[in-house]
C-alpha cells in the first residue's frame, strides 16, 4: 500500500494499519536497546568482560543507531519508509540470533551492533510516518504521544523479558524472545504500513554521513576508552581530536551541500534547538541513570535478573500508564512547562538515588527515587518529540524525525559512556587508596592488586570471598558504591541544567501549528 499525500487536507485520521506497524517497530527498537540493562550482572558471570568490555556491550548497539539515523531518514523520505521498517526488523531478527549464538564478548558485539543497524532504521522512520500520517496539531500531538508511549512500553517489556529470561534460563534466552518479536514486527509492517516519503529536495549527503559517522564514532571511543587506556593516552587524545575535527568538517559539509543530512537553519528556530539540546541532555540524564542501576543492582550487588527487573520496571512503565495524561497535558499545556516538570523529577529522583548506600539491597528503597525518574521521563519524552517535529513544516517531518531521534540516542549512547566512564574512574581511584591504606597482608594486597589491574573493581568484588584476593571485596565494594553515586548525581545535575534551560529558553519560543496544517504537497508517493 502506499500513501499518496497532496496539498489538500486528504484523510482526517491517520491510517491505523500505520499506527499499528509504526509503535510495534519502535517498541521492539526500544526492547533491543534495553534487553542489556538487566542481565550486566549475567554478562559478567558468563563472559567475564574487562575494563570497558561490558559498556561496549550496550554502546555496541547504541553506536550505530546514533550514527545512521540522519541517513535512514533520508533514506525513508526517498525511497518509502514501509520498506526501512520491514529491513529494519529484518535486521535486528539477524543480529539477536548472532547475539544469542555468541560464547565470547566479542561476538555479543556483533550481534548488538547488527541489531543497531536495524533499529537505527526503525526509530526515525516509525516517528516520520506517524507525523507524516496526520493533518493537524492536536492530531499530531496524540499520535506522537502514543508512539512515545510504545517507546516506553519496549522500556517496560525489557526488563520483565530479561528477569524471567535470566532467572529460569539465560541470558541467551532473551535475545531469541526478540528475535520472535523482530519476525513478528516484520510481517506486521509488511501487511499493514501504508507507505509515504518526501523526496523533494532530499538525496544522500555522503559527505555529511561521513563526517558525521567519524566524528561520533571518535567521541564515543575516546570516552568508553579513557578509563581503561587512561586519559592521557595517544588513542585517547588522538579520538578527542579526530572527533572535534570531524564534528567541524560535518558541519562545513552540511552549509555547503545542495540537499543536506541535516538542514543547519533548523536550529535558527529556538523551540527546536533548545528541544534538541534537552534531548541530547535528558536523556543521557536517563540513560545514565539506567546504566548505573543495572551496574549497582547487577554486577556490584549482585541480584538476580528478577530483582533487578523491578527497578527497570519502575524508569519505562510508568509512561504507559501515564499515557492518557500525558496526551491531555500536550494538548492542553505549552511544551516547556511539561518540559520542566518532567526534568525536575529526574532531577531530585537522581539526587535521591545518590545518597543511597551501596549495602542496601531492598527494592523498596528505590522506589521513590526510580518512580520520580520514571514519571519525569514519561513527561519529557513525549514533550521533547511534539515540540521538536511540530516546530518545522511536515514536508521536513523525516529529516526532523531523524534529527530528534539522533540527539535523543546521542543521548542515550553517552549515558552509559560517560557514566561508566566517571564512576569506574573514581572507584579504580578510590580501591587503589583504599587497598594500598588498609591492614591486608601483602599477599592478599597483590592479589587484589593484580585482579584489579586486569578488570577494575568490578572484577574484585566479582571473585570469591574465600580466594585471597577476595579479601579486598569490602574495599572493592565500597568504591564501586561512590564511584556510581557520583554518576547519579551527574545525571541528576544534567537534567537540573535542562529543566532549568527549558523553563527560561523555551518561553515565548514555541511555535503551534495552526488547526488546520496540511501536509505539502513534497509529501509523494513511495516508491512500490
């Protein structure tokens, strides 16, 4: 089936075959990106990563999302986006069968990174249909909302997965239960999607893509790497320049180039670029504080899978059940408002988790502190996507798409990143104080040393109480505790600044669409 959008109003409601194929494939994008959280503590027993390997785990996956997105927008806007969300199930079917098959840390990469190929695809074209498939503000507004919320409902689904998953079988398991959703996901978008695109004006900017792909790629190893290989070190220096250099030459490419990845003079419009930070920093803020839960609940106190699921449940299943008030707040609200409520509670849920001890494993003591993130991140997801795609003519609801689904994965791709990167940091600092002041014996001291010095603290708490490095678990298990209340207070300090950005930047800065928007008339139809 294919869309054929003209300049008249054309059909009242979105088609609800590509309502359907569009929240199925971006919740099982988002199921994907999560099913990792909660089986760190797996990968560590199964796998026995080093060093950085497990936060390659899920940026293995993040990193082409982030890197591609602009281009599959592109690509969804020449030539039909029904086809992307049909190989970008397809996709991640084969990169969750390599991961579930994979013995080795390396070959979970390439599973994880195949599956990123495929939801890279998914999150900028399942948001561009669902926009383009509508007629006016208020109509849009709601079907965002609900994609938003099918967001969060693979958030939720996550978790639940890999705690039955992990706790009765493997953590292999899981991944062949995505598998089953990806087939599904597949047919569904094949029978029912109906097709659109926008080829007016848009054709591949190798240039942009390239740079661009470079530039995050440098970024993000340079912070994954710098507290394993050491910040000072040549790759590390090396990839921050690179990535520098490249963000520069990106953005050289895209002023020059007759039709752009991503237009520059979308950010002269204020909503949009103040969205387009907040989503950049809102969610790190989110993902970060993911992060440090499932290395808090996993590898560090090491509670199974079922446990750990609990607290996920808390960050993703609150915005299903907030879907009906978060629709009515963005029809009834200005976006910075819902903006700056919904960053505030991460904000105090981060603070809150902060000051919890590391040796208090109850459930219970998480529950204000997720629940508060949990309901922020319902309200900001939602009100981040309205404001940024309604903020710019339908005729660029692909490339807009793409652009908020790039910052808000950048986003997310950082989270873990740059709070592994802070908290093992402090924690490597604070065990190898706390190792070298203690009343230890020699021989326990370099045993825990060496331990230490292949796999961080993380390793240390990991091996035997009985073994003799084992003796410096108390130590390991202390650092770690500060190390990752650090990184919750950063994260907790990242949405403070964005609530606050939001609140002072975003007033008299919005622009509505009027009631009667129509679509433009470069909204053709896709090719068969």
């Amino acid at each position: 089936m294919s869309l054929r959008e003209h300049p008249d109003p054309g059909p009242a409601r979105l088609p609800l075959g590509t309502l359907i194929a569009g929240c199925l494939a971006v919740c099982l994008a988002q199921i994907a990106l999560a099913i990792p959280a909660t089986l760190n503590g797996l990968f560590q027993e199964d796998l026995h990563p080093i060093g950085s390997q497990l936060t390659w785990i899920s940026d293995a996956f993040l990193l082409p999302v982030t890197v591609l997105e602009l281009t599959f927008g592109v690509l969804g806007d020449l030539f039909g986006r029904k086809r992307l969300l049909v190989g970008g199930s397809s996709l991640i079917v084969v990169g969750e069968i390599v991961a579930a098959a994979g013995h080795g840390v390396h070959l979970l990469w390439a599973g994880q990174a195949i599956a990123g190929l495929g939801a890279a695809a998914l999150f900028p074209t399942s948001l561009a249909m669902v926009a383009a498939g509508t007629r006016t503000h208020q109509s849009r507004s709601r079907a965002i909302a609900t994609w938003a919320a099918s967001l969060s409902t693979g958030g939720f689904i996550a978790p639940v997965l890999g705690g039955i998953t992990g706790n009765y079988g493997s953590w292999r398991w899981a991944f062949v239960v995505v598998t089953l959703i990806a087939a599904v996901s597949t047919l569904v978008s094949l029978l029912l999607a109906v097709d659109s695109s926008a080829p007016e004006g848009r054709s591949l900017d190798l240039g942009g893509q390239v740079t661009i792909g470079i530039g995050l790629f440098a970024l993000l190893y340079a912070v994954i790497q710098g507290p394993t290989d050491g910040w000072g070190s040549a790759p590390v220096i090396t990839a921050f320049v690179v990535a520098a250099a490249f963000v520069v030459l990106f953005i050289v490419a895209e002023r020059r180039a007759r039709s752009p990845l991503l237009r520059l003079d979308l950010f002269a419009n204020r909503a949009f670029a103040i969205a387009s930070f907040v989503a950049v920093v809102g969610m790190f803020s989110f993902l970060g504080t993911a992060y440090a839960t499932s290395i808090r609940l996993g590898p560090i106190q090491h509670q199974s899978p079922l446990r750990s699921s609990v607290a996920f449940l808390l960050l993703n299943g609150l915005a299903l059940v907030l879907l009906p008030v978060t629709s009515r707040l963005l029809e009834r609200m200005a976006g910075r408002w819902i903006l700056t409520i919904g960053l505030a509670l991460m904000a105090a849920g981060d603070f809150a988790a902060a000051t919890l001890p590391v040796s208090d494993r109850a459930l219970t003591s998480l529950v204000l502190p997720l629940g508060l993130v949990g309901v922020g991140f319902a309200l900001t997801v939602s009100s981040i996507t309205v404001t940024a795609v309604n903020t710019v003519p339908i005729h660029y609801a692909g490339m807009a798409s793409a652009a908020t689904s790039l910052l808000r994965d950048f986003g997310f791709t950082l989270g873990p990143a740059v709070i592994g990167a802070i908290a093992l940091s402090r924690a490597a600092s604070q065990f190898t104080t706390g190792l070298a002041s203690s009343a230890l014996s020699p021989q326990v001291k370099a045993a825990a040393g060496h331990v230490a010095a292949e796999g961080g603290p993380l390793a240390v708490n990991s091996v035997p109480p009985s073994s003799p490095p084992g003796g410096a678990s108390p130590i390991a298990l202390d650092a770690l505790g500060h190390g990752y209340a650090i990184g919750f207070v950063v994260c907790g300090a990242a949405a403070l600044v964005s609530c606050l950005l939001a609140l002072l930047a975003l007033r008299g800065g919005e622009r509505r669409a009027e009631a009667g928007d129509s679509p433009s008339a470069a909204e053709t139809p896709a090719p068969a």
